[in-house]
C-alpha cells in the first residue's frame, strides 16, 4: 500500500469512510435510542434492546477511527503542513478528533453523573458535526490544489 500523503490513496480513503460512516450512523443511531426510544418491560418503560449492541459496535469503528487518525497525524498532517494550505481547518479536524477521543474516554472510564450529560451531548454534537468537517476540508483541499496547478 502506498504511503500517505497529501492525497490519499484510494484502499486507504475508502477504508476511512468506511469506518467514519459506520461511527456516525452508530453514533447517532444510538444517541436516538438512549433519549427517545423505550420499549414496555415488566417494570415499566426500558431501554431499547439494540442500545447496548449498537453502542458496542460504535466502540469498534471508534477504535479503527482511532488507527486511522494516528495515521493521518504519523503521515498526512506533517506532509500538508509543509504546504501551508488549509492549517487552520486541518487543526480544527485534529482537535475534533482529539475532542471525540477525550470525550469517549471519559464517558466510558470518568464519566461522574454530575456531568456526564453534558460531556454525552457535547460527544454528540461534535460527533455529528464531523462529516460536515470533513468534506469542507477534501472540498476546499482539491479547490486549493486545482488553484496552484493552473497558476
């Protein structure tokens, strides 16, 4: 597989969008059953039963997204740095990211009731913003690029 750099190569690419889809649809697909959906138990209303299994393959993709951003910081950010395009909206990427890791760590592992629904909905809101992140940065990164190859 070939190196990445500032354009990656397409195993790679489809690859992360393959996990960044299967973390958000997790994500927000769990998010919608831990604040709107229950079922009827024996003792009154019940979380949904496809939370936990949801959750659990949330987790999964979270963790490849992980590999993958280790990646993308071992490789692309130190590559495009040097291009002095897109700094800002690549360190606002970065730091989303960095957010989600920190967020997850401490609802999983930290999380005090006080502020967990903070931390939860911050997770959340961060985490569906993502994507729209994400095409900003490929969109205006292939502008750029067509901008410096016709001058």
């Amino acid at each position: 597989m070939r190196k990445i750099t500032v354009i990656f190569p397409k195993l790679y690419r489809d690859g992360l969008f393959t996990v960044l889809a299967a973390s958000w649809i997790t994500g927000v697909i769990f998010f919608i059953l831990s604040r709107y959906i229950t079922v009827p138990g024996d003792f009154g209303a019940e979380k949904h039963p496809w939370q936990y299994p949801v959750l659990q393959i949330h987790g999964a993709a979270a963790f490849f997204m992980m590999m993958a951003f280790g990646s993308i910081i071992a490789t692309h950010i130190p590559m495009t740095w040097k291009l002095q395009r897109l700094r800002k909206l690549g360190l606002t990427m970065a730091a989303a990211i960095g957010l989600q890791i920190i967020s997850a760590y401490f609802l999983y592992y930290l999380a005090n009731e006080d502020w967990r629904a903070w931390v939860a909905n911050s997770h959340a809101a961060l985490g569906v913003s993502l994507p729209l992140l994400l095409a900003s940065h490929i969109v205006l990164g292939r502008r750029s690029r067509r901008t410096k190859s016709t001058k």
